[in-house]
C-alpha cells in the first residue's frame, strides 16, 4: 500500500515509518521544504494551508496519516499560539480538501488529534461519547477534527485519534523528565491529583497500523492506555523505575510563573480518558499499565 504521511520526521512518525516499511508499504511524505519527487515527496505548507495538489496527485496515495502540527511544549505567548493552532486547523483543512481532488482519493485519512478536546475535567471518567471542554486546546482540537470535513464529505474513511501523553525516551514530555529525575529532582506537580492520559510510543504507532488494516473503522477514538494515572502516581512510578528519590514538589503557583497559560491547560488540568472504542474493537495494548510501559521504554 501507498501511504502518504506528513510530521514522518516527528517523533510519532519516525517510530511509525519503519513499522509501516516492513510490512512492504511504500511510504509518501508532504514536506515543508524543497520536496524531491524521486524520494515520493510533495510540498506544502500547513500553517499557510497550501498542498501541491499536482505533486500530491503523482504520488496516488491509497492511504494519509496525518501527524503534523507545531509543539505545544513551551511558553504560549500570542504567536506561539497562533502557529499551534494554524499548523493543526488550516494544515489539516488543506490537506483534507486537496485529498477531494485526487482522481483516485485515499481510502482513509487518519488525523491525530488529542485529549486536550476534554479540557480539564477532574476524576471524570472520559469516552469518545464525552462532550468537549473549554479552554485554548479544547477549542484548537474541535476545529481540528472539523477540519476534517471535505475529505468526509468526499467519502474517504476518516478516523480522528485522540493522542494521550506519548512516552518515549526518544523526545517528548518523558524525555524532557529524564534529565531532573535521574538527578532525583523530580517532583510532582501541584497538588499530584490531576490525571495523565498516556501512550506508549509502541502502542500509538500500532494502533495507527491497526485501524489503516480494519477498513470498517471510522470517527473518532482516543488512544490512550486504559489505565490513566494521577501525576502523583506517575512521579512516584517513574522515580521507582529510575531509582531515584521524587522529593521536589513543584507548586502550582511556580509552574504558571514559569510556563504561564501551558501550565493551567497542560501540567495542572485533569484528562482521564480511557480508549472505550478501541478497545471494543479488539486492539491488544502491549502496554496498559505505566509501570510496565516505562520498564520497557526506560530498560
């Protein structure tokens, strides 16, 4: 199978890619670059919502996993914010349009979204049914699943996940960790009550794979461990893994100094969702539960 991917050299794309490769699929990537037509790329570029329909229409996708978007890690300032949720809602309106054009139009389009749809939401127990939350993230993960609509309107399966944290030592929030809790500086954050959704690296790019296999799967679900953890329960975890003491709580008042608006919507907000569809659907988590998840990625 052809199957385009954009955010391949991400950390979700660069775990997928390979997976994707030793099954005989020929991968595609749009670029923000110069694109190389002799590698199978295609230029665009998301936050301006352009698509080279002509090189996009060459490369015959039968399937696109859609990946990319600006990190939220960081300080929010005004245009920090702008870039998150342009690259997200116009990137994905462009591809999802310039996909209605193809001759021959992908037979699914796999989006990432995320849990920040929920908005912060205490012990409430979270499904693919819940109704979404406030705040910046909850409103940049509605318009970015709507964005989605042209490549619906066409006929093209669509299926919308909702990433929980991803974990890998490789990049993103576990590896920023490593540093501090090797040094037995880690802490938990707040007052440690609010829940982690989280994946493992592992189980996100095979449920990618999963439901590319499974054609009568569509909509939205959230990919997340079934078994989502307070941050307390998580510190704690993760400083048994590494043999480190968690004795330096971080106050919630330090974290919004520091991080400003991030903090409030991503390192003190409540997200405890659980993978309900998936599940149902028969997938298999190699890894549910966090303390095997991290023995395994931190071995």
């Amino acid at each position: 199978m052809r199957i385009l991917i954009t955010g391949s050299s991400g950390l979700v794309g660069s775990a997928l890619v390979p997976l994707l490769q030793s099954q005989g699929n020929e991968i595609c990537r749009l670029v923000r670059r110069k694109a190389d037509a002799s590698k199978n790329e295609a230029y665009w570029n998301p936050t301006g919502g352009s698509v080279d329909k002509s090189a996009l229409s060459s490369l015959r996708p039968e399937a696109v996993v859609h990946l990319a978007g600006e990190s939220i890690m960081g300080r929010w300032t005004k245009e920090k914010k702008r870039k998150i949720h342009d690259s997200r809602v116009n990137g994905t309106k462009a591809l999802a349009t310039a996909l209605t054009y193809l001759e021959s139009p992908p037979k699914v389009l796999i989006c990432a979204s995320a849990v920040g749809y929920y908005g912060s939401r205490d012990e409430e127990t979270l499904t693919e049914a819940s109704f979404p939350g406030s705040g910046f993230l909850s409103e940049v993960c509605q318009e970015w699943e709507h964005a989605t609509a042209p490549a619906e309107e066409k006929g093209i399966r669509v299926v919308k996940l909702r990433f929980g944290i991803v974990l890998s030592s490789q990049g993103g929030a576990l590896k920023k960790m490593l540093f501090p809790f090797k040094l037995g500086l880690g802490g938990i954050l707040g007052n440690g009550q609010q829940y982690f959704s989280w994946v493992a690296l592992d189980d996100l790019v095979s449920v990618i794979d999963f439901v590319i296999k499974q054609s009568k799967l569509q909509g939205v679900f959230n990919l997340t461990a079934p078994y989502p953890v307070t941050n307390r329960e998580f510190t704690k975890t993760l400083g048994k893994t590494l043999h480190r003491p968690t004795l330096f709580p971080i106050p919630a008042s330090t974290a919004r100094l520091v991080f400003g608006e991030m903090a409030d919507e991503m390192l003190l907000s409540s997200t405890k969702a659980i993978p309900k569809r998936l599940l149902q659907e028969g997938y298999v988590f190699k890894y549910p539960e966090l303390k095997g998840a991290l023995e395994h990625l931190l071995k």
